[in-house]
C-alpha cells in the first residue's frame, strides 16, 4: 500500500507539473515580450527575476537580472543572482566571475557570495584561486554550504595535480550536423563508428527550466563524416523525457532511460534493425526496482549487465551494480561493486570494454577534480575483484561534470560532451584524439637452460607525478611483456620474480617516438 500511495502522489505531482508548466510557459512568453520591448525595461520587476531563478530557468533569468543591472550596477543582490545564473546554465559559466566580484566587495556581503566565486573559478580550472577562496569560506566559519566545502578543497587539490601532468589529447566539435544551440549530450558511438546516437533537448515541450524535453538522436556516419542528426523517432522516443544512457559492444542494443507520468527512473532496451531502433522494452524487475535507475551496459557476450541504482543496501547514493544473465533470459539478482569502486557520492554510466577487462564509469568520489569525472577499474582475476579506480585525466575531466565516454574501436579516438568555448551552444558533442601509442616490447632472459625467459614475473610502470600505476603480464609464447601507454613522460619500472632480486629502474620516455617499438631485455640477478 505504501509502494502504491507513493507512486500515486509521484504521478499526481507530475501530471499537476505539466499543468503548471504550459500555463507557466504562456506567463514566460508574456514576460519576455515585456522585458526584450525597450521602452518597458525601464519597469522590469526584480520578482520577475526571483520567480525564474526560483523555477531554475536561469537563462530568462540572466536576462532579467542583466536589466536590472543597468540600473543599479552596484547592487549586490542583483550581482550575486547574476553570477548564480550563470554558474548554473552552460552559457558560460566564467561569465559569472564579475558579477560575484563585485557582489563579494559589498559592505557586507553574504557568506556563500565567497562559496559562488570560488566555484565559478573551480569551474574554470584556476583550481588555485579556487582552492584560496574555498579554504577562506571555511575559515569563516559561516555560511549553508560549510557541509561541501572540505570536498571541494580536495577537489582542487586534486586537479591541480593531474592538471600539472594533463593529457595529450585534442578536440574536435562535431560540427552542426551533430550539435545545435540546444544542450546535446551522453553520445555512444558504435565501434566502427558508423553511427553515433546521443540526447538532445532541441525541440518539443518547453519546461520549467526553459530547455526542451530531452529527446534521442541518431546520425549515420556513411561517406567518413556524421551526416545530419535526425530524431530516433517514436520507438526510442515518447512524449517526455527519454535519454540515450548506454549502447552493447555490437552497437545493436541501446539503453535507454524513461522518465514520464507512468515511469519514474527506470531503464529500456531497444534492439536496432538496420538503421533504425525497435521498440523499447523494460528491463526486468530485478533491475527496475521501486527505487531510482540512470543508466546501463552489456558485456561484449551479453551475459552480464551493469547498471546505476539508488538502493538501502548501497554506499550512499547512486551505485555501480551487475546482474548476470539467468538460463531462462532474466536478469539475476543484482550485486553491488563494493566499497571498491562505489563510494558515499554519486557514480554513473558504466560501459565495459569488449575484452571486459576495464570498466568505464563516472564519479563525484575518488580523486574527482570537479563534480563527475570519468574513471576506470581493472577487472583483477587473481583476486576476482576490480582494481582501485583511476581517474583519467586532465583535460578530459575538468572542473566541471564529465559523465560519458564512448571510445571508438582504435581506442584511440573516444567522443564526449562538453562545454566548451568553441561550442555552438550549451553543451556539445566531440571526438577526442588521444596520442599515438608509445610501445615498449620488454623480456627478461636468464642463463639458466631449463628456464630462459621468465614469465611469470610481476612488472609494472609507475608515473610518480600522476601516482598511476600499471601492470603487465607476459605473452606465454614469447615471453614478451607488451607495454603500451598513450602518454610520454619519466616512468619508474620495477620487476618482481621469485628467486630474483626487485629490480627497479627509470625509463626516460619524454622523446620517444610514437609508434616505434623498443625492444628492452633485463637480465634480473638470482638470489644468494
């Protein structure tokens, strides 16, 4: 009964929304026609403002405020709810920085004006000013958001050490076939990269945040480029929000995420057929529970599944789950990843890799730089459990969320969204081009007869600077460890073997040429 009075009042209160958000739209409409007609800016209500701040469509709300402004620059009110707004759309969210300057040099200025800056510079990866001014609030002793700020320290603190050793990557937008001045985003891209299908909140029914319902889009990729994106249509797609929230190895089986009058927080499948989607189909119940679900992936022989729940049994938040296909085709119960990957904050949009070896999710814990930052995990068979998450660096995480990455088959191009300031508008779609391998070809030859190479040592690769780690392990046949890394730098290399002495030495890699392999051999020293 209680199960069912809650969906009850879940369902009253959506439909009571939509009520609320068309008679809300014509008021908006109104509004705006009085606030863009010059000779009535002069009589712009600063209620008016607060109402579309308290709505959070903090883009009517800029333009209230920035109205108001030319009245009364000096106000600090005005200035503070300037910067908010913009700390809070995806204009930019630097543009916020002025105005909270100058709300800060008020007589007496309100405690977390000092929190709104510091963010505002979080945002825009001065993770030094940032740290400065969050280290102050929290001296100040004062303020609702004391409870974030010890977080937000180590935040910076953290960025601005992989910061010091960023990745060497590049963007690239997609161009306007893909991207509008609308928000798009959460793009997974089949491994061929013949298609691409993301969300977008582009066209339909205006809600109270002044976006569009959000909506699936595909784009075929037949001539080397990604054509025009064209709407999913009805099978992937309903009449309110739908997101496209992970894609199978094959790229045949999206997942998809439903929120209506009907559905609160569950996940769909739907399988493709040629170039289109077939109709969405629910996930069982062991999956959508009675509680909160975001997003979902398959392993490459789709007999396991991952996916995102809020559930009493977790770590706090949103977690990690899998669930293993039963002989009957159902989904098995799920079992949580443990304190291992999952933490007290949010984590999301797990995607194993094909050879399920590495898995891919997003995370505000861990060593975060920023809200979500992409991370991976090792699936580690010796002790059947995946390895502590390593986040994957600066700048494809930032101080803002990054919550998706879809790499292609290569691995050496993935696609992303992002807000940056080549964008159309919003947040945008890119490839991301990661460097050329830098390979290394390593043996370990010895003079005894009956054992000439070993095989079965533990090596592996540090980067101090990046406190990361990897490790390898030797071709059975040749006896070659293979090491492939997608960066230069100074890594420190230490080989363990039973009977041997370690072994560590430095591997100077800041030249090395991309794509060349070097042969190294260590000849290791017996124990006494």
């Amino acid at each position: 009964m209680a199960f069912q009075i809650q969906n009850i009042h879940y369902y009253a209160l959506k439909i009571i929304s939509l009520i609320r958000c068309k008679f809300y739209i014509i008021v908006c409409t109104f509004t705006f026609c009085i606030i863009s007609n010059q000779p009535y800016a002069q009589f712009v209500d600063p209620k008016v403002g607060k109402d579309f701040f308290n709505n959070k469509n903090y883009i009517a709300a800029i333009s209230v405020y920035e109205r108001l402004l030319l009245k009364d620059k000096g106000n600090p009110e005005y200035n503070h709810y300037l910067g908010i707004c913009y700390l809070n759309s995806n204009i930019n969210k630097r543009l916020a920085i002025p105005y909270l300057e100058k709300a800060i040099r008020a007589p007496k200025p309100k405690p977390d004006v000092l929190f709104d800056l510091a963010l505002a510079y979080h945002y825009s990866d001065d993770f030094a000013k940032a740290l400065d001014l969050y280290s102050k609030y929290k001296l100040n002793g004062k303020g609702p958001k004391q409870d974030l700020v010890d977080r937000k320290i180590e935040m910076c603190e953290n960025g601005k050490l992989l910061s010091k050793a960023s990745e060497f990557v590049s963007f690239e937008n997609l161009g306007p076939s893909i991207n509008s001045k609308f928000p798009d985003y959460y793009p997974f891209v089949a491994k061929d990269e013949s298609y691409i299908v993301f969300t977008s909140r582009r066209g339909g029914v205006l809600e109270f945040d002044g976006f569009y319902q959000s909506d699936i889009y595909i784009s075929e990729n037949t001539t080397g480029t990604f054509g025009s994106s064209k709407n999913g249509g009805a099978t992937i797609n309903s009449d309110f929000d739908d997101q496209a929230v992970g894609l199978s190895n094959d790229a045949d089986k999206l997942f998809i995420y439903l929120d209506n009058i009907k559905e609160y927080g569950d996940i769909y499948t739907a399988d493709r057929d040629g170039k289109r989607f077939g109709k969405m189909v629910k996930l069982g119940e062991n999956v959508n529970s009675n509680d909160f679900e975001t997003s979902a992936s398959i392993s490459a022989d789709g007999n396991t599944l991952f996916f995102t729940s809020i559930r009493p049994e977790g770590q706090g938040a949103l977690d990690l789950y899998m669930s293993r296909k039963l002989p009957m085709g159902d989904w098995g119960l799920p079992q949580n990843l443990g304190s291992q990957v999952n933490t007290k904050y949010n984590e999301d949009f797990p995607t194993l890799s094909e050879d399920g070896q590495t898995l891919y999710f997003c995370s505000e814990g861990h060593n975060s730089i920023g809200g979500y930052d992409i991370f991976t995990s090792q699936w580690e068979s010796e002790s059947n459990s995946w390895s502590k998450p390593k986040n994957i660096g600066y700048p494809v995480n930032n101080g803002m969320d990054n919550r998706t990455i879809s790499f292609s088959e290569s691995g050496k191009t993935a696609y992303i969204s992002a807000l940056r300031k080549e964008g159309l508008g919003d947040l945008d779609i890119y490839r991301v081009k990661f460097p050329v391998n830098i390979i290394i070809q390593l043996q370990l030859p010895t003079k005894d007869p009956d054992n000439p190479i070993i095989k079965d040592a533990y090596v592996q690769l540090n980067n101090p600077l990046l406190k990361r780690s990897y490790t390898f392990k030797a071709n059975k046949n040749t006896g070659f460890y293979t090491i492939i890394l997608n960066r230069r730098g100074t890594f420190t290399l230490k080989i363990e073997a039973e009977g041997y002495e370690l072994h560590t030495e430095e591997l100077d890699l800041r030249h090395t040429k991309d794509n060349d392999i070097n042969f190294k051999f260590v000849n290791l020293i017996p124990n006494n």
